[in-house]
C-alpha cells in the first residue's frame, strides 16, 4: 500500500484509534496478529497478517464496515476506484518455521 506523503501522522492515529466494530469483523473472519510496517524513505506500507481461515483483510471488501474504512482512510492513501487501498501482490521467496 501507499501512504501519501505528510499523512504519516494521521494514519497513525486513526489505526491507533480503529473502530471496535472493524476490529470484530477482523477477528471473526479469522485475522490475527495485524501488523502494519511504514518504510519512511518510500511511503509504502507493508501489511501482515496471520489467517487461521478465509483470505484476510483484503477479501472482506463487500462488508459494509470495510467500505466506510476504505473512505475514512481514502485521503491519506492511494487508492482504486472503490477506495480500497492500491495494493502488490508480494511472491514469497523464503520461509523459515
């Protein structure tokens, strides 16, 4: 994803302050350890996520909570038409259990 420059701040905030309902949804849907990783030099930000079920995040864009996210977060992020954030598929090169 990519942060625009100057909203460093605010993104912050807002996650520090995320809604108890999108929270829920998240946990329901089986998201867990949710981190978001911010490369200053860069503005790209970097998700992970451990999935006991389902896809994660980014398949719960129907649900209407994940939409009014996408808007509140809309303006500090590049994003589709839908608002959802501009996203990189990323190919796993290397694990280690």
């Amino acid at each position: 994803m990519f942060l625009k420059p100057g909203c460093e701040e605010e993104y912050e905030k807002r996650h520090q302050e995320i809604w108890t309902e999108l929270k829920g949804l998240l946990k329901d849907s089986g998201v867990s350890d949710y981190t978001i990783y911010w490369d200053k030099d860069t503005n790209i930000l970097f998700a992970h996520q451990v999935i006991s079920e389902g896809g994660g995040s980014q398949d719960l864009g129907d649900s209407d909570i994940v939409k009014k996210w996408w808007t509140y977060m809309a303006d500090l992020m590049e994003t589709n038409p839908d608002q959802s954030p501009v996203t990189i598929p990323l190919q796993e090169v290397f694990h280690l259990d």
